[in-house]
C-alpha cells in the first residue's frame, strides 16, 4: 500500500463518526421518496449552481464528470462565495447552491418558498483544511500557534522576527519583513470558519466572534479564495488564510493541537470533522456539525471547513428535481469521489458517509406532474 493510500485509509477510519443520527424529524414525511428511475422525466438540460469558492476546483471535476455520463446536461458553477451561494439557493435563482458554513435556522426556515413547500438540506460533500499561508521568501514552512495567527491577523504583530513567532520557531531564522494580512472582502464560508477557529482557540487575542464578513480594518483585502491567494503570491511578506487546495507554492504553517504542530492535510481535515457532534436539531436528510476546534487530538487538524452542497428536499420542477438527485448520488459515487479527490487534493468521503448521501438524494421528493 503506498503512503498517499494508507494515510487516506487513517482519514476514513478517524471521519467514521461522520454518520447520520436521528434527527427531529423527516424532510417529507407524508411523502414517498421518487427514484430518477421512477419517472420518465430524463437527466436533461441547463442547470446553474452557485457558492464557495474553496469547492471551485472540486466542483469543476463533477460538473465535467457528471456530463460526461449524461450529455444532455449541461452544468454551470459560479465560484462567488458561501455568503453569494446561499443567498442565491434561498431565492431560488439556482439549482443548487454550495456553502462553507451550513445554513442558520432563520435560513433554514425561511427555505420553504425555494423549496417548493419543503425545506433545504445541508448535504456535506467536500471536507478540506484551511492552511494559513503566507510568503516570506527563503521560508516554506513556519510553527504558529493560535495565539500567534491571530496577532498576525489583528496586526498586533508587525514583523516576521516578532517574538512571539520566534518562540513558535526556535533556531529558524526570521527576517526583519512586514507583515501584511490579507483577508476575504466578500462574504466567506471560509472566512466563518476561520474566525470560529479564532475565537475558540485563541479568545485572548481574538475578541471577535465567528463570521462570514471580516471583523478588523487592518491589512489588504480581495474577492473569492484565489483572490487573496494572488495577492500573498505577488507581496512579500503577507499571509492570508485559504483552502488548501488553492494555496499553490505558497508557505504554510503547522499549528499547535494540544502539544503537537500538527500540518494541515486532508487527512487531519477529515479527522477533525470526525470528532465532531452533528447538529441534533435539523431534519432527517440533512448533515451539519458543530466543528470541535478545541481538540488536542494530534490526528485532527481543527482549522478545517466542512463545506455543503445546499439542495431542497421537494422539487415541483421534475427535470430540476431529477438532475440534483442524479448530480448528489454521481458525488457520493467512487467515479465521483475519485474525480474530486484528484482534483482537490481533499480525503474522499467514506463508504458511509457515501451511503448516505445516497440516501439523501433518494429521498428527495419529486411533486408529481398535474394530469
């Protein structure tokens, strides 16, 4: 077994709690769930999804995958931001939407007009860590505690040399370099989780609590996950958080769980989200988690974003309704897993978790057409 395999064996055994629970209830329980198979309504059109930016990637190897296997289909991904995804989903301007941060219950009950008189759904598809990169030439990789990240981005720390990431790094020599933190300027999935990471880790120094907008005025700023990723590449000195798999060449940093520095990587992702509790109070069909950011588990690396695929559990629209059940069960399917893990560098689903999206997109009633 090669080592890239045997580490994604430990990511399935560590996210094996990722399983569903009995929750307050069904998503149609006076319905029966209507199969793809079931209608004469085929896998065909134009369908338009929109969201985070850190499942742009993985997002373009389904959409080409999936209309590969069914060339009627023609799928568009909008990269715009979990805030921007959700907004659009609940309005019903798209198919489906996608979101670093599942929805909040005002979102969630407020998704009944979008839903065709059902609710939304929190179905996690792609568990990734956030890496604090950053670019300081002649260093690929620094120890940062939680403390210190957010010093670095409040601006209390203003120099690489600063003491508090040289007792981080002991014997690495550190160059006398501005800091500049860079931050997401739109609303961000991406950002929820790291401030959330933030506050849970480091209260001290991080009075904030978690959210999708940017809570300081210091530093530099851009749109979408690739935004500030160029803007650390092009500045000497700066640092940023991302989705690892959009870090590129970009330095990045171990961070302290419990008494280990703990590298970011699928894996750890993976092993953080499996520590942690499902949300008790969402329905049967939907799969969110409150993200454990306090673990001192060396196997888990808790900067980590869960990140959803927003779809309704009633479609009045059978093609609609008959693509996200196709597009959901193709995701949870190897072909599927494989393809995004290739693409992203992200730990594939486990078979349960793969069940039970499956399970999921089974589930989604289809309203049958007036006769």
């Amino acid at each position: 077994m090669s080592t890239l395999q045997m580490r994604l064996a430990r990511a399935a055994v560590l996210a094996a709690s990722l399983l569903p629970l009995a929750a307050c209830g069904s998503s149609d329980p006076s319905s029966s769930p209507v199969l793809p198979s079931d209608t004469a309504t085929p896998v065909a059109g134009s369908f338009q999804g929109i969201g985070a930016s850190s499942q742009e990637k993985i997002m373009a190897a389904w959409t080409e995958g999936f209309a590969a296997e069914h060339p009627g289909v023609k799928v568009k991904y909008d990269a715009a931001g979990s805030g921007k995804g959700r907004e659009e989903f609940l309005a019903g301007h798209s198919a489906f939407g996608a979101s670093d941060v599942p929805l909040t219950d005002d979102e969630m009950s407020a998704s009944g007009q979008a839903c065709d008189g059902g609710n939304a759904l929190d179905l996690p598809v792609y568990i990734s860590p956030i890496v604090v990169a950053f670019n300081v030439p002649g260093i690929t990789t620094l120890n940062l505690s939680p403390s210190t990240i957010a010093r670095l981005f409040t601006g209390d720390i203003e120099s690489w040399d600063d003491d508090a990431i040289a007792a981080d790094n002991p014997g690495v020599p550190l160059p006398d370099l501005a800091v500049t933190p860079v931050h997401r300027l739109d609303s961000s999935g991406t950002t929820e989780n790291f401030t959330d990471y933030l506050h849970a880790t480091a209260p001290a120094d991080w009075e904030a609590e978690a959210s999708s907008s940017w809570p300081w005025a210091e530093g530099a700023s851009a749109e979408s996950t690739g935004g500030v990723v160029g803007v650390v590449h092009d500045t000497a000195g700066a640092v940023t958080y991302a989705d690892a798999s959009q870090a590129g060449d970009l330095g990045a940093a171990a961070i302290r769980v419990g008494d280990q520095w703990v590298p970011s990587s699928a894996e750890g992702a993976a092993g953080a989200a499996g520590l942690s509790p499902r949300n008790q109070s969402r329905y049967e069909d939907d799969l969110s988690y409150h993200l454990d950011r306090t673990t001192t588990n060396p196997n888990a690396y808790p900067l980590v974003l869960v990140s959803y695929l927003l779809v309704c559990s009633r479609y009045a629209d059978q093609a609609e309704g008959v693509f996200v059940k196709t597009l959901v069960s193709y995701i949870a399917s190897d072909e599927g897993q494989d393809a995004g893990s290739a693409a992203a560098g992200s730990a594939p689903l486990t078979p349960a978790q793969r069940d039970w999206l499956r399970a999921a997109a089974n589930h989604i009633f289809l309203v049958p057409a007036a006769s």
